[in-house]
C-alpha cells in the first residue's frame, strides 16, 4: 500500500484557483523496486461539484518533455468547466521534466538551441555539422546523464502514472493525452487496461513499434506540407491589410515567397534582436515549424517574414528560436526518444536521406530526416516498445486535426488501426496540433465532453466540419 500524498497549495495568478502540489517518490529502475528513488512533481484540482464528481481524470502532457504542472495550470479551468465537475483533475511531471528531478547532460549553450538540437542541415543540405554536433552531445549525455537521464522512457511515465494511480487510491482513471501523452495513454491503456474508465487520445502518432520517435519525426515534414496553406491563406487575406501582415495578394504565392526568404537569409543571415543570435534561414524554418501548430501563432509568424524582408526593419526572434534551452530541458527533449528505441547509426543512410526530403518537402529543408543524438546514443533500450492492439475495453475515444502538423492524420489513422475495436476516432477538420479545447471547433470539443460526461460516442467514426459531425 503506497502513502496518500501530501497536497499544498501551489495555486498562480496565471492558473485555476484551487490548484494543489505534491511529491511522489519512484524508483529510479523499476526493476529494483526498493533502490534509489527520485521525486516526481503531482499536481490535482478537485471538483467543484461533489454531487457530479464521478472520478479522476488524468492529463498526460505532450512532449517528450512537458510539464503536466503546467498543463494543469493551462487548461485546467477550461476542462473542469467542460466535464461540469464531473471529475477531479490531475497531472505530473514526467521524469526529468519541470519539479520532479531533473538530469543535465552539460552541453554546451550554442548546442542547445533549438535549430542545432533538432539538427536542421546546412544551407547546402549537408550534415557534416549535424553528424559532429550528435556524436558531442550523445557523448555528453553518457558522461553527465547518469541513471536519471537512462530512466527516461515511455514504459517508466506509464509505471509512474499507474503508481500515482495507486496513490491516489483510484480503482481506474479517465485520461486525456495529447500529442506525444496519446501515445503515453495508449501504452498505458495496453498495459493496465482494468485500470482505464473514459480515455481520450488526442492528436495520436503512428504507433508501430518501428516507426517510434524516428517515425514520428520524419513525418512532420509531411504534417508541414499539409498544413502550410492554411498559413497561406491567412497570410493573403485582404483582412491582414490593416494589420501590416498581408504577405501576398493570393494564397498560392506565400509558399514561394517564404522559400525564397529562407534561401536567402541562409545565404546572408539578418541581424535580429537578440545579440549574437541572426535571423537564418533554419531559424526562420524553425519558428514556421513552431507556429503552425496554433493559428494564434500566425500574426507573429507574418511579423517574422514582414520584417526579415524589410532592409529597415529588425525582426523580433520569437522564444523558440532566441536562446538555448535550459540544460534540464534539452536532457528531458532527447532522452525519452533516444532510450525509447535504436535509432538508425548509418551516416550515409542519413545524408541520402536528407537530399530526398529536402526534394520532396523543401519548407522542413530535410531536418525530420538528419541525424540527432539518438543516432549515437551509448546506452542500448532496455526493453522494446509496446505493441498497441484491440485487446481490451472498448472506451477510447481519439480526436484529430485532418491538418496537424506535428502528428500528422496518416499517423494518427495507423494508432486508429491498430486500437480496432477499442476506439472510435473523430477527425476535425481544421489545422493545428491539438484538437479538444484547442482549435474553436465547437462539434469536435462536443463530442469530447460528451463521451467524458456521459460516456457516449459516435456508433462509428466521425468528421466534424465546422458546427456538426457525419458518420463515414
């Protein structure tokens, strides 16, 4: 029997009022149950409405990475509004990541920027530098990681998340996962299913145990491809006169234009507003990449492209691309994918394989396909990925963007396959990554709430458009 938790108060001006935090100690190897421990950061908010409470739900944070602290603390309200009190909402922070312990690989800071840890090529497509940088912070990672940093994996979140389960003295817990946390929930929902009641996989990737991690980011350049026009769009819409953001006078001509832009400032970067940090053309790519995930990112995107054209003007680099991440940070971004799975060694294999994707998708200019640090990464995984199936209750219900960029709808359709008669899958039509509560789009956030409330689905699956859903 595990110890109840001990919660306080950790409310913010920025989040849900009532909002409380814990600690929960864990193995740091489950196979030594009564070995060394490390702390994870836990986090509830209760129901408002006794009468209504029904159960616990769990939000697993996308990622590898995310603080469920913080996701907590963002979207909390909005779901406790949703579900009506129906549950009492918790969350963690996975292993590595925000207030539970932490592990550093001591890199360098210009190897923890963004554009050098994604290990976007050179202007020219090479991967010299990509290959250089992966085998300096791979060999970092094993000096300074220690077992902290090893024990980042996807079977350890789901044995953490069964263990706060356990705390919490819940029989069965209702999720919502979003992003990398669906692939988490389905791993959990394989490996516990007693302890599953209403499971909600939003925003899902392929779950093929040999298209993992390496998979998954070789098709977001695809996710990019799809959901570029929608920026587009927007970006020639006459209403963004006004706002100085109208990048062309038709849709079809962005593309181009913001080719040519990256093309040129590969060539002559542009002195931007963070000392010593130029506006590239990678670091362009790079905060495209980022803000196609949410439409609210779009203004600031065409800010970026307005001002990097204007001779004039000093673009404003947004967060994603100005700094280095903090070092605990950039552990938690590489060490769950790397441990995770064996990715591809062959350096030759990667440089074939960035000259293709730049050909075909020239906005990601060949980064889903180069060579990060998992490529050299010492420790071998300790135990394979968990195959996802149909065996088990039939109480997921999965939501997806048609155009999300970071786990595109072809990936998220092989986790539908693989869950058979388990799931239902109910597909938006809109873009972005991130679908409940998310995206504006009143019958998918419907359906949700109402399988969560009342535990009905869609017979089948479903498209929402904008306002209703058909079956299909």
């Amino acid at each position: 029997m595990l110890p109840g938790l001990d919660w306080k108060p950790c409310a913010t001006p920025d989040g849900p009022a009532g909002q409380e935090c814990a600690t929960l100690p864990v193995p740091v190897d489950y196979r030594d149950p009564d070995g060394p421990r490390l702390t994870l950061a836990v986090t509830r908010l209760r129901s408002e409405e006794p009468a209504a409470r029904r159960g616990t739900l769990l939000m697993i944070p996308g990622g590898p990475g995310g603080s469920g602290v913080q996701h907590l603390r963002r979207k909390g309200e909005a779901l406790r509004k949703a579900t009506a009190g129906a549950y009492d909402l918790v969350s963690l922070d996975p292993r590595g990541v925000g207030g539970s312990t932490t592990a550093s690989c001591e890199l360098d800071p210009d190897d923890r920027h963004l554009v050098n840890l994604l290990a976007w090529p050179d202007p020219d497509g090479g991967i010299t530098g990509n290959v250089a940088r992966a085998r300096r912070v791979a060999e970092a990672c094993e000096r300074h990681g220690g077992p902290v940093l090893r024990s980042m994996t996807t079977a350890n979140e789901v044995r953490d998340i069964d263990r706060f389960r356990r705390a919490l003295g819940e029989r069965t817990l209702s999720a919502w996962g979003v992003s990398y946390g669906s692939y988490v929930g389905a791993v959990y929902a394989q490996k516990y299913p007693q302890h599953t009641d209403r499971w909600v996989l939003d925003s899902a990737g392929d779950p093929d145990p040999a298209r993992v991690a390496y998979g998954w980011r070789r098709n977001t350049a695809a996710g990019a491809d799809d959901r570029f026009p929608d920026f587009a769009a927007w970006a020639a819409d006459p209403a963004r006169e006004d706002e100085g953001l109208r990048l062309a006078r038709r849709p079809e001509d962005v593309r181009p234009r913001f080719l040519a832009l990256a093309a040129r400032l590969d060539r002559e970067p542009k002195r931007s507003n963070v000392p010593d940090v130029p506006l590239t053309g990678n670091r362009l790519r790079q905060a495209m990449q980022v803000a196609l995930e949410s439409d609210n990112a779009f203004p600031a995107l065409a800010r970026l492209i307005r001002d990097a054209r204007d001779p004039d003007a000093t673009p404003v680099l947004p967060p994603d691309v100005a700094g280095p991440l903090p070092d605990a940070e950039a552990a938690a971004t590489m060490a769950t994918v790397c441990n995770d799975v064996r990715w591809p060694t062959s350096v030759p294999a990667y440089r074939r394989a960035v000259a293709a994707d730049r050909a075909r998708h020239p906005l990601t200019a060949g980064m889903p396909a180069s060579v990060p640090a998992c490529a050299f990464w010492k420790d071998a995984p300790v135990e394979k990925p968990t195959r996802i199936t149909g065996d088990g209750p039939s109480n997921i219900l999965m939501v997806q963007n048609l155009r999300d960029p970071g786990t595109p709808y072809f990936g998220a359709r092989r986790m539908r396959e693989a869950l058979g008669g388990r799931a239902r899958m109910v597909t938006v039509d809109r873009g972005g990554h991130g679908a409940y509560l998310d995206n504006g789009n009143a019958c998918g956030d419907r359906t949700v709430t109402a399988f969560l409330t009342t535990g009905e689905r869609p017979d089948r699956d479903t498209v929402c458009g904008a306002e209703r859903a058909r079956g299909r």
